[in-house]
C-alpha cells in the first residue's frame, strides 16, 4: 500500500495530488511551510523541508513509502532572489534524495520544467534532449535536479521520476511567480469581467497543460514499470501551445467582453529563452502518455 508524502503540498500542484490521492482513499501526509484550509482532506504537518531531521522524522513517523517533493520557487520569483531560489529548489531535494535512500524509500516524484531548455535548444519544438542552457536560476536549479536524479538512480538505485511541465492551468489552486501564470490571470479577468494587463507580448507561443492532464501524467509515470523508462532525467510532456493573442480572441469568441493591454515585463526575456512547442513523443513511447485536454476542451473546463 502506498502512503505518500507530498512536500510543498500547498502549490499549485499539490493541492490537486491532495485531492486526488484522498479521493482514491491513499493515506497522504501533507507538508508545507504555511497555514493549510481547514477542509483539507488529509494529514498536514508544518515542515520546511530545508529541516532534513524534521522531514526524517515524520517519514519514519508515518511509514511513508512514496514522496511527491513539490517544493519550489518559480520562474519569475527565482530571478528575484537567486541564492535563495537555489537555496530552496537544489537543498531541498538533496534532502529528499538522501532521507529517501536512509529510508528505503520506493519512488520519489520530482517536477521538472520547460525552463530546462535555452536559445541553443531549437526552441520551436523542443526535442527530449537537445542542448541546453538554461537562462533563470529556476532553469538552471531544474535542470542540475534533472542530473541528480539521474545520478541517485545509476550510483544509488534511487527511483525518481520527473516531468518536465509546461505552464499548469488549473482555477482552483493558483501558480505562484511564474512565467506561464498570465493564462490563468486572463481566464480569471475574464470571468470577474475586470481588465487585464499581459506581461508578455501578444506574440509569445508557449506550451501549456491542463490541470488533470498533469496529474495524471504524474500518476501514470509514476505507475510504469521501471525497466520501460528509458529517460532517468525528466520526460518532456506537453498538452498544446497557445499564445496571449490566442488566448484573449478564444475569450472573447465565447461572450466575454474582456479588454487586454500588453506591456510586457522581465518576464518576456525568460519567456523568449522558453519553447513554442514540445515533441513529448518519448513519453508517449515509453509510458503510453497522451493528453486529454486540448485548448477547446481546457477552455470549457476553466471558463464553464
Ligand atoms: N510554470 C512555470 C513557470 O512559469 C514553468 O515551469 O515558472
């Protein structure tokens, strides 16, 4: 049976892990620097993962078999403060890696992203494993990640599994200081009929992925068997690309009377180092991944 630890369990990512782990009846054992709701459907522990002996001690507590470490500081926010941006992303999965080799843990999940690749990739579909130079710190903390993993699996048999996400959309959890956050910002414009302003350009393609879709590429990486992932990094996923232009004259062809002004900020320089597109076609291969959201069918998720 597996009793999952989810770290950061309070993001954008987590909340949804929460619900659907707790909805199949899992045992989850939520952790977080801040408050939690009070409906939360599972267990929740106060812990700042950089507290190795603390983390350690709530997995022996709790038997924990599996770790979901979704810890992070995004994007936009990272370049704000890089020693700390690094701080967080890289020490607290040095932490993860090793509590998760003292405990015998079975398999760990570790969220990559498209903030792995740079100008070197050919950025108008990135292929799985092309040059990269990555351009924020959250980049280059990503990718270091990717290469721990896949050292802790050759040198310690550490099972770490990873995704490389484009931008989440989801309306119940928000994102928090990224890159990709402006489709989320107009979606909700849109439905609370207030303006918006872009901080990218009109122009900016950049994939994007609903919700369920990332939660259920995670559950089914996570499901595969070992010896069918031939990529110990990170798999790229993808679900489709869009830009802001796109995405307002969709809004507005469903009855929304939104008004967007761009004036874009730092955000469109990391947004330019960032693919148009994903070739995900190694994890299509190797795990049978394919999405079921498209632009139309996330729109009618998220606007309905
Ligand atoms: N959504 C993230 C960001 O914009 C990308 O991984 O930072």
């Amino acid at each position: 049976m597996e009793k999952i630890l989810i770290t950061g369990a309070l993001g954008q990512l987590g909340q949804e892990f929460i619900n659907y782990f707790s909805n199949k009846g899992v045992f989850v054992l939520a952790t977080d620097v801040k408050d939690p709701p009070k409906d939360l459907p599972c267990l929740f522990e106060f812990a700042d993962v950089l507290n190795k002996n603390r983390v350690d001690l709530l997995v022996k507590k709790h038997k924990i078999n599996t770790i979901y470490h979704l810890v992070a500081i995004l994007s936009a926010n990272g370049e704000k403060n890089p020693y700390n941006s690094w701080k967080i992303n890289m020490e607290s999965f040095q932490n993860i890696i090793e509590i998760s080799i003292n405990n015998k843990i079975q398999k760990v999940f570790w969220p990559s992203s498209i903030a792995v690749f740079g100008t070197e990739s050919n950025l108008d579909l990135v292929s799985q494993n092309p040059s990269m130079n990555p351009e924020t710190i959250y980049g280059v903390s990503k990718l270091a990640g990717e290469k721990l993993a896949s050292y802790y699996f050759g040198k310690f048999g550490l099972d770490i599994r990873s995704l490389r996400y484009p931008g989440i959309i989801s309306t119940k959890t928000l994102p928090g200081g990224g890159t990709t956050d402006y489709v989320i910002e107009m979606l909700n414009s849109a439905k609370n009929k207030s303006d918006y302003t872009c901080f990218l350009n009109k122009k900016t393609r950049l994939p994007m992925m609903y919700i369920d879709d990332a939660v259920n590429a995670a559950i089914m990486l996570m499901s595969a068997e070992r010896k069918n992932l031939s990529i110990s990094t990170s798999y790229n996923v993808t679900g489709f690309s869009v830009t802001p232009a796109e995405l307002e004259n969709k809004i507005k062809s469903r009855g929304f009377n939104i008004k967007v002004k761009y004036e874009p900020d730092f955000r469109q320089e990391i947004a330019n180092s960032w693919p148009k597109e994903v070739d995900d076609s190694i994890s299509h291969k190797d795990w049978g991944w394919s999405c079921d959201f498209g632009f139309e069918r996330t729109l009618n998720k998220v606007l309905n």
